[in-house]
C-alpha cells in the first residue's frame, strides 16, 4: 500500500535531504547547474540582470583603484614634504582628492542601484522560483506524492530556497566582485611592480591551499554534525510525541539519560565542525598579515638595494609605491578569504538549486481525455443539448473525431471495472482480475484486510493511478478518454485521513464547491450531521481552523469532510473509511443524514466497521488483490464463508 | 528582558570558563591586529628615512611575531568559541529534555508536542548561533572600536577627529536602519512561515486538492499569498540594502580626508607630526572602525531576531510541572479499589464548562468494570484521574483508600497502568519496548505478557521474533498488533489496576475476548477498567458506566443496562443490527 510506504520514506526522508547537499560530502553536482541558474535569472529579468552586474563590476573596479590615486597624491607629498610648502602642493592634492571624489560619487551610485535591485531582483527571483515550484507540483500525478516523503518535498520550498537565496543575494555577487577586485588589483600591481605582485601571489597560493586543507576538514565535519542532527532531531520528535507514554511508564529518567547520550554525540560533532570553521578565518586574515609584512620588508630590501624594478609602468621603487602596494595587499587577502567564506554557501546552493530543479523537471500528469463534462438540457423527447448556464443537470460531451460530430451522453453515475490488473509497480500486481459493476444509485462496498486493494479500486475509479489491463467505463465511457479534471469533478471522495486547510469552517466545506451560497454550506454540514458540533463552536461557521483542524477531534474532522464532498453534490460518492473515527453511536446519529446524502447515488463504501457496510446493496470481499466473495450481507452470512467469519469476529481486519 | 538572559545563562555552567576565555583572547587577536599598522607605519617612516638594513629585518621579525600571537590568540579563541557554544546549546537542550520529562499532562498539553520539538531543535540553534556572537564578536568589535581609535589619535593626533564626523553618520545610519527594518522581518517571517505552512497543507492534502479539482484554485490562493511575502520581504530587504553604500560612503569619506587633510599635514609640518606611513595606517584604522560597527549593528539584528527563540526556550524552562509530589508520600498501594467522590473536574481554570461533573464511583480491587459512552462523554478524562496524570477541581479520587494526592507519583503509577488510546510504540525492538514497563523483566516475564496480551503469536511469527525492530511510530506493525504489544508493555508492570482506553478497537472480536479471558484467569485480583466502542467488551464486565456529556447517566450489568438504559440500548442496537447472528 502506497500509504504505508509513504511513513516509512517519511521517517527516512529525515537524513535524505543532506546526501544531497553537504559540502564536502562531494556532491555530484549536474554540470551546468549554474548556467541554468544564470540563464533563469536572465529570463525572469532581461534588463534588471545585467543593469545589477554591470553595478556590481562597476563598483568593484572603481573601488579598486584608489591605489591610483593614492600613489599620485603620495608622490606629490614626497616631493613637497622637504619643503613644507603646502600652498603648492595643495592645488594638486586636491585635484586629484576630487577626481578620486567623483570616482567615489560613481561607485556610491552604483552600489546604491546594485543593492537597490538586487533586493528586488532576489525576492521577485524567490517569489517566481516558487511560483514555478508550486505550479509544477500542482500538475504532478498522484504517485509523485506517495513515494515522495512529505518532509522531502517540503524542504525543497523550506532549505532549499534559503540556500538559493544566500546564494544568489550574497555569494553570487560576493563572487563576482571579488573576481573584478582580484583582477583590477593585481593588474595595478603589476602596473607598480612584479616582483612585489609576484610575492602576493605566493601568499595567495599560501591562503588556498590552508582553505582546502582546513576548509576541507570543517566541511567533513559539517556533514557528520548534520547528521546528528538529524539523529538528535528524530530523538526529540520521536519522544515528545510519545511524552504522555513515559508519563504513564514513569520512564522519565531513562528516557533522560537516553537523551544525554544523542545529546552529547551532537555536540561533540558541532564543537569540531564549528572549531575548524572558527579557526579559519583568523589564520587566513593573519597570512595575510604576515603577507603584508614580507611585501613591506621586500618593500624595504629593494628600495634599499637598488634592485632595477620590472613593472608596467616603467616607475622606479619608491616609498609612493611601496605604501600603496600594502593596502593592496591587504584588499587582495581580503578578497581571497571573503571568497573562501563563500565556498560552503555556494557549494550549497547549487546542490538546492539542483533539487528545486528536479521538482520542477519533474513530468506532470498526463491528461489527454477529450470527453468533458457539460451543463444539460434534456428535451421532452430525450435528445439532450448543451446549456451555458448551470442546470443542475451534467452530461458528458463526446466529440468525435473521425467525423467531427458530437454525442452526449447523460451523466448517470454508472461505473463499471472490467476486468482490471493494476500494480504500484510493473512487476507487483495489488489487483488481479477485478470486475465490479455499480448502477446508478447503487451502494457498492468492499470489505477486506489492509493490503488487500480497496483504496487501490478508488485510486483507479478517478484515475490518480492508472490501470494495467482492463477497462473502467463511467456510464459507458471508457475513462481513459474522459478529461481527468471533469472525471472528478463527477466523483466526491471523503478519505480517512481527512485534510482541512487553514480558514474558516464555512471556507472548508465551500471547498467542495467555490460558489456555493452559506445556505447551500449549512444546508451540506446539516446533511452530514456536522451542522450540530459547529453551531457548538466559539464562532459557529466562521471559527478559524489551523494546522489541520487541530482544535476539532478526528471524528469532528470526518464530519466536516463528509459536509465539503456532500456540497459538490457528485453523483458517485466514494466513501473510504469516511465514518472510521465517529464513534457508533454518532454515526448512528448522523447515519440518517449518510443515508440520504447517499440516496440516488452510486456511492463506493470501504470500511473497517461491519455495521457501516451491512446494508449495502453488494459487498465485495477483497483478498491480495482478488475478489473472493460478492453479494449483499444476507448471501454472504448464508454462504458461511470469510465474510461471514469476518463478521462474526474470527478475522481482523488489519 | 533580564530574568529571561540570567535563566539562559545559567545553562553555561562547566563552560563559562571557555565563555570567559573566548573574549579574553579576542583582546589578544584585536590588540594585535590594532598594533601591527601601527608598527608598519613605524617601518614605513624608518624606510622614508632611509634605515639601515637589519633595522627593516628588526622590525620585520617583530611584525612576524606579532602575526603569530593574533593567529594564536583568533585560532584559539576560535575553538573555545565554539565549545562554549556548543556546549551551551548542549545544556540548553539538556535542561529543557529534562524540564520537560518533569510536566504533567496539562504542561504537555499547554505547549503541544510540535511547539516543543521547535524549541528543542530550532530555537535552540538560533540561541546557540547569538551566542556565539555575543562571545566572539560582541565583545571583539567594540574593543577594536576603541583600540583602532585609540591608535588612531596616537599616531594621527588631530587627524583622528576625523571619527567624529564619520562614525556618528554611520551609527545612526545603522541604527535607523536596523530600527526600520527589524518589526518588518518580525512580520514577514510569520508571514512566511504561514506561507510554508500552506504549502505543507497542500502537499498532505494533495488527494482532496485533486479529487476537488482544485489545482488551479491552489496556485491562485498561492500566488497571492507568495506576492504578498515577497512585497514585505523586499520592503524588508531594501531598507537593509541600505547599510552597504552607507558603509561605503563612511569609508569613501574616510579615504578622502586622510588624503587631503593628511597631506596637508605631512607636508605642513615637513613629515615631523605625520608620515606617509602614518597615513596609510590612517586608512587601516579607519576600516577598523567603521567595520566594527557594521558588525556590532548586525549583532544587534541578529540578537532581536533570536530574542523571540530566547524567549520560547525560557518559556519551557520556567513552566512549572502542574503536578508535584507530596510532601509526605505513600510508598504503597494497598489495593486497586478506586473510588470516586463528588469529583468535578475541568481542563482550565478559566474553562466555563466542567469536562466531568458529580463523578461518584466506587470500584471494588479486583473488579472489571466497562466505561462507554459517545465522542466528547470524557470517557478518557475519566481514566486519566485515576493515576493523577490530572488533579480533580473539586472533590476525592481515592485509589486503595488514599487520595491518589497522598501518593508518591511513581509508586502511584507504577500500580495504576493505563494503555493510552492514542498509544505510542518507540523505534527499537520489541523487547526494549516491552521493558518500558518493568526494566528488570526477564525474557520469560516478557512471553508470559504478551502470552496474555495474545501478542505472542504474531511475534513469533516475525522472523526475528522479540528482537524485531518497530520503526519510529510502530509504522511496521498492524493497527490491532500494536495495541497488543501496548497491552503487554503495560502487563509487564504487574500493576494493581489496569486501565485499557480503547486499547482493543483495532483487534478483532475473537482476540479482543481472549484478552479479556485472560485477564479473567491469570490477573483475577487487578483491577480492570476497559473503556470501549464495542458493547461486545464491556458487556461481560462487573458492572457498566455509562458517560453522557461527562456525567455518569447509569451504572450497572449489561442486563440491567440493556433493559433500563436508552443510550445503553441505542448502541447495543446500532451494532448488532439484525444480528442474532452475532459470535459473542
């Protein structure tokens, strides 16, 4: 059963996520993770894009050349300071103090824009990549849902897009102006000297190679820290979940101690990862301390020795260019341990960008009915028409495409499973030979063990799977041709585990129905029994419900989902475990309202609770997938077989 | 504010020494870091001067030292950082694991197991990351304030003045910004957290959605609700956006006056009140200053955001158990009579509604007794005062003739085992869950349980028998197989009573009989009270209570029920429809 397979992935999703997305845990990253990344962006936002780098470069350049400048006015100083003329030298300080001024007022522009619309470019990119998230997994079949644990699919919208967002907010540009920093610095610094870039680039060298040994070594120990995160994590839910069991157990104590020992492991693994990250950055920053202090000493040695200089620029060594050659440095190593910084997170993003990619990559379901379902209009003479307006009467439209005509066929609620294999996996059949006719009106029930295949029928009826072999034909259309959207708007369906989503009551059963008035709501809720425990709420109708209706019990629950299938009013009903958690006597209270919610239905029933099934008008009996027994309730006691036995107490159903 | 950081401080206990330690070699990296533009500066001129050469090497191998104490003092600061931190978020968890195990039923409830598996896992992590903060940078950041400008007036004199211009500009830009900006996160994070919510509805929903044929209606109601978090978050973001040019203008301006204002200098007093090295280390100083602040303004950020994680660890700290033990506590249960005495009993105080009202019952030790009743009769509120995991609001329940109050909780429970109806098994095997009841059981005592349980067929069946491992939430065993071990652990205490709340619902009619068989021909003397949806499960008990609306409408044999009590009936009838067919 899918369902069951879907807790077990959920208990395990817990530790998948991180396969995917440590660093250091060698991701294998799909090649051109990137460029799909970039080419996205640039399709979300064709001018914004390039405007932002084109700042960002900007930026970057500007606020690398001060050194220029910085040279020029220190060689002006070393020319006047013997003389302490300053009104001489003054003229030409500060001109060139305005130039770098005006350079300042460009790049404050441009970092202004760039941090401007990169705010806005970054949420807007957060927003659409959702939007194409959630859109995808709207439009993917059934199956993806249950072999996909739900904690997986929700860390695609929860870690993943907090990944992609350091990542294209911070590292992304961080990178860039970092590579523009490097490169402008170090062609300054070839312009001033090469022997003294020559040196830079020997610390730099220094700086990766300590990176990838201590960064590697974090990044290792990063991996085993989440890991016991995880662990720690299933501990604790685990645990608080089942707090009122070691209540009752007194196992307060050791469920303590069993705690300590997961706890301890954790930190343990947390107080290594963080140490080597914490240690990196100030090795790196004082490398390059040490780093400025050789380029200062070789600084000194060649003005000293009188080493000829090999620069661009053809200009001796002088005090004028050893002073700015330091700060140069010092904004070279800055860059290089930024970028070292950034490693991790943008290692991270691309293995989140590559998750979110595959969700969306991910093949939606495929609908290629043509037969939809129409208002009608039935003449006295039985000939039917299409009606704009909604006429309370349905019909399916069914075009013909080898003539272009067009038949319509009055929607009745007769469904018929010829014949039907279906399996979850090719080679795993869960449904052998299966035959079920149901007319109009008909109530239809299947009685079995779990596993046996009832919720598998359901799950072929609306086509949330679709059958190997067979035919399933609703009044007399093959279901295959019928457009999947209007094949279920024709079938209500109230499931075990019943779904509420946040909003008022009266929003919940509207669900059903998006037009329907509050008389239409009340009149359903009366129907399925619910109208009496709502009017019991703080706010009747428009109490909030949240996080599931966490404040209505299971049976509460039922009720209302039964009150939103009953205002679709469908003429097929499937009922799968609907009534499970309302106690007998309640469903025997409610069981009038079930009965004519039912009325004139063709209503598919699954339960557990015999009394619930006993009056249908056939039940099948369903073992590893194949019918064994069928008739109403009367023929299957006579019969004496396992109905009988089940019904009678010498089975359990589970 | 105050009360809240002293309760998490004390969680630092045997790490406050590397808490203390972490800022103390902090000063040692910042004092370094400060001093070297210092001394470089001093080189600078010495190279102006035209030194002798072994005076460069003098002053490079001190450079190189100094180099050295910052790389020791940041290394090790940084790995006492992050055991401090560590650790603390160790003890945290810690403290509230324990603070936790020591709630009763009401604490539990108030807080709900998935509010605090956020505060065991992410709230504590925020916490763990403003620590680590607070020691590292907190500290670090306003003492290289200080020291750079300290530095800066040494050797800049008049020309450190130029601070006073820029670093107000910069603070009160920050602060304005981080003022701005920090009620907006506060909102677009809730925001955003409804946000994943939904989406998580719709993913455990995604059958209704589709069944509904809802799709489409879902990305609507998403879109909208996604545009709006993106409109608060850039609002957000943009006025956070603002602090980098901010910064880059404070830094710009910075650079522009020690170039000119410098020069001036230099040249005015021919070199003797400032070098050219002084005025690059100038330009170092002033990037110290200005950056700490920028990190000081982050911390701020950073600490207001996890103030609301601060205050939901707190909150469970400081929650006091609803139950404690006496004073003077009984040891021992003399038998399993209970009995019920004007009881009233509501959830909360404030709750205008009593869940039970005029509870008066008396069971004799070693009697079966059944409890039935419709959804909301508080059949299971009940139960639940009889092992005092509630405290009555008014009137006795009295277990062996003591008020359960007078009890030692443990010994108390230990003889009262109830099996919960929403029963948990552990990940672990099925021995290790069985000894939940008595640690010390032997594999024999085991069987003999699970023998009366009727549990041991199917575990012999299981390959590997009592060491087969049940997943998290016993996902891999049946409904009915579940509620059998449930039985077993609870058997294995030997308890005086046994109280089963809807524990056979799941288990067939034949088995759930032999559970009673057996509990009629190994446990005579425990007491036994089964409360059930089944007529069929209690109808051979002693006597029956039927609940209606927390009150107790009848109590006698099926017999008597059946022909005196209309609700007894009713269901009776529900369930045995057309049924002299029934087994029983």
């Amino acid at each position: 059963m899918p369902n069951k397979e879907m807790l077990k992935k959920e208990a395990e999703g817990k530790e998948m996520p991180m396969d995917g997305k440590m660093p250091g845990g060698k991701p294998k990253m799909k090649k051109g993770m990137l460029k799909r990344l970039i080419v996205m962006l640039f399709h979300f936002y064709p001018v914004l894009l390039p405007v932002i780098v084109f700042c960002i470069i900007f930026s970057a350049i500007v606020s690398s050349v001060p050194s220029l400048f910085m040279q020029n006015v220190i060689a002006i100083i070393e020319e006047h300071v013997n003389t302490g003329d300053w009104s001489t030298a003054k003229g030409e300080i500060l001109t060139w103090v305005l130039r770098l001024g005006f350079f300042y007022l460009l790049s404050l522009i441009s970092i202004f824009a760039s941090s401007q619309l990169g705010a806005i470019l970054t949420q807007g990119f957060l927003k659409k990549i959702r939007g194409k998230m959630f859109d995808g997994m709207q439009n993917l079949p059934i199956k993806y849902f249950d072999s996909h644990g739900h904690g997986d699919i929700m860390s695609y919208y929860t870690n993943d897009v907090d990944t992609l967002r350091q990542l294209v907010s911070q590292s992304l540009p961080n990178l860039i102006t970092a590579a523009v920093t490097v490169t402008t610095v170090f062609s300054i610094m070839l312009y001033f000297s090469v022997w003294m870039a020559l040196i830079v680039v020997a610390g730099v060298i220094l700086m990766s190679f300590v990176t990838k040994t201590i960064g590697g070594r974090s990044a290792r120990f990063f991996v085993r820290q989440q890991m016991a995160v995880g662990r720690t994590e299933g501990f604790i839910e685990e645990l608080m979940n089942g707090q009122k069991v070691v209540k009752v157990f007194c196992h307060e104590k050791q469920s303590g101690l069993d705690f300590d020992a997961i706890n301890d492991a954790l930190y343990e693994d947390a107080k290594k990862a963080n140490q080597y990250a914490n240690m990196l950055m100030p090795i790196l920053n004082n490398i390059g301390n040490v780093l400025y202090v050789i380029v200062a000493l070789a600084g000194g040695l060649f003005l000293l020795s009188d080493v000829p200089n090999v620069s661009l620029s053809g200009k001796v060594f002088s005090i004028s260019i050893i002073v700015p050659f330091l700060n140069m440095t010092k904004q070279f190593t800055g860059n290089i341990s930024q970028v070292s910084q950034q490693i991790n997170s943008i290692i991270m993003g691309l293995a989140g960008a590559e998750r979110i990619f595959d969700l969306i990559d991910e093949a939606p379901e495929v609908d290629d009915g043509y037969v939809t379902l129409v208002n009608a209009v039935v003449a006295p003479d039985g000939t039917i028409t299409e009606s704009e307006k909604r006429t309370g009467t349905w019909a399916w439209k069914h075009p013909h495409q080898a003539d272009g005509s067009v038949t319509y066929t009055l929607l009745r609620g007769d469904v018929r499973l010829n014949e039907v294999d279906f399996g979850y996996e090719e080679d795993k059949m869960v449904l052998h030979n299966v035959s079920v006719f149901a007319e109009p009106g008909q109530k239809v029930a299947f009685v079995g063990a779990t596993g046996a295949g009832k919720t598998t029928i359901t799950n072929l009826i609306n086509r949330f799977y679709d059958i190997a072999d067979g035919k399933i034909r609703y009044d007399g259309i093959n279901i295959n041709k019928i457009k999947k959207a209007d094949l279920r708007r024709s079938l209500g369906i109230v499931l075990q585990e019943t779904n509420l989503f946040t909003g008022t009551v009266m929003e919940n059963i509207r669900y059903g129905k998006l037009d329907a008035t509050d008389e239409e709501c009340i009149a359903a809720a009366k129907l399925a029994g619910a109208d009496d425990f709502i009017t019991r709420l703080p706010k009747g109708y428009e109490t909030e419900l949240s996080g599931n209706g966490a404040n209505l019990s299971q049976g509460q629950r039922q009720l209302l989902a039964i009150a939103r299938a009953a205002v679709a009013d469908p003429p097929v009903m499937i009922l799968d475990e609907a009534t499970s958690s309302i106690d007998t006597r309640t469903e025997a209270i409610v069981q009038k309202g079930m009965d004519s919610l039912m009325e004139g239905r063709t209503v598919f029933v699954i339960a557990h609770r015999l009394s619930t099934v006993k009056n249908s008008d056939v039940i099948m009996v369903l073992d590893h997938g194949h019918i064994i027994e069928r008739g109403n309730h009367e023929k299957l006691i006579a019969e004496k077989g396992t109905y009988y036995r089940l019904y009678t107490g010498a089975f359990e159903l589970e | 504010m105050f009360g809240m950081l002293k309760k998490l401080m004390g969680c630092v206990r045997e790490y406050k020494k590397v808490s203390k330690l972490t800022p103390i070699l902090m000063i040692g990296e910042v004092v370094m870091e400060c001093l070297i533009p210092f001394v470089i500066a001093k080189l600078v001129g010495q190279i102006e001067a035209g030194c002798e050469f072994t005076v460069i090497v003098k002053y490079g191998l001190i450079l190189f030292a100094m180099a050295c104490v910052s790389m020791f003092f940041g290394g090790l600061a940084g790995m006492t950082g992050s055991k401090a931190s560590c650790g603390f978020a160790r003890n945290l968890r810690h403290d509230l694991y324990y603070r936790i195990q020591e709630y009763s039923f009401e604490n539990i409830d108030k807080f709900s197991a998935s509010s605090l598996v956020t505060r065991l896992t992410t709230d504590v992590a925020n916490v763990q990351m403003s620590f680590m903060m607070l020691i590292r940078i907190a500290i670090r950041s306003p003492l290289m304030f200080i020291f750079a400008i300290v530095m800066a007036f040494i050797m800049g004199g008049k020309m450190a003045l130029m601070f006073v211009v820029v670093v107000p500009i910069l603070g009160f830009g920050l602060f304005t910004v981080a003022k701005k900006a920090m009620p907006l996160f506060r909102s677009v994070f809730r925001k955003y957290d409804n946000l994943n919510a939904s989406i998580q509805e719709n993913v455990k929903g995604m059958r209704v959605v589709k069944s509904f044929v809802r799709e489409e209606y879902e990305k609507e109601k998403f879109n909208r609700a996604a545009e709006d978090v993106c409109m608060d978050f850039t609002k957000a973001e943009r006025i956070v956006a603002i602090n980098g040019p901010l910064m880059q203008f404070c830094l710009y301006a910075n650079m522009m006056l020690v170039l000119s204002f410098g020069s001036y200098l230099v040249i005015s007093s021919k070199g003797s009140a400032m070098g050219v090295g002084q005025l690059s280390a100038m330009i170092t100083y002033g990037f110290m200053v200005l950056s700490s602040l920028m990190m000081l303004s982050m911390i701020f950020v950073m600490l207001t955001i996890s103030a609301e994680s601060a205050e939901r660890i707190v909150e469970v700290l400081e929650e006091q158990p609803s139950l404690t033990n006496p004073a003077n506590p009984v040891y021992e249960v003399k038998d399993g009579s209970v009995v019920f005495k004007n009881v009233n009993f509501k959830y909360s105080k404030t709750a205008d509604r009593y869940a039970l009202a005029d509870i008066n019952l008396t069971i004799k030790s070693g009697e079966t007794v059944g409890i039935l009743g419709g959804t909301g009769s508080s059949k299971t509120t009940l139960i639940q005062l009889i092992s005092r995991l509630y405290d009555v609001t008014d009137g006795v329940v009295a277990v062996g003739g003591v008020d359960v109050r007078d009890y030692d909780l443990e010994t108390l429970r230990n003889q009262v085992a109830v099996v919960l109806q929403k029963n948990v098994l552990f990940s672990g095997t099925i021995k290790e869950n069985l000894r939940w009841g008595n640690a010390e059981a032997t594999d024999e005592e085991l069987m003999e349980a699970c023998r009366l349980a009727q549990a041991s067929e199917f575990i012999e069946s299981f390959p590997e028998k009592y060491d087969t491992y049940i997943e998290q939430g016993g996902a891999n065993v049946s409904g009915g197989q579940k509620q059998r071990l449930c039985i077993a652990r609870a058997l294995l205490k030997k308890p005086k009573i046994l109280i089963l709340d809807d524990s056979t619902s799941a288990v067939d009619t034949r088995t759930d009989a032999l559970i009673r068989k057996a509990f009629r021909e190994f446990i005579p003397e425990t007491t036994k009270i089964i409360i059930a949806q089944r007529v069929s499960s209690v109808q051979d008990a002693d006597k029956i209570v039927i609940l209606d609306g927390g009150r107790i409408v009848a109590v006698g044999t099926h017999e008597e029920l059946l022909a005196s009590n209309e609700i007894y009936q009713e269901v009776y009838t529900s369930q045995n429809k057309g049924g002299d067919d029934d087994a029983e």
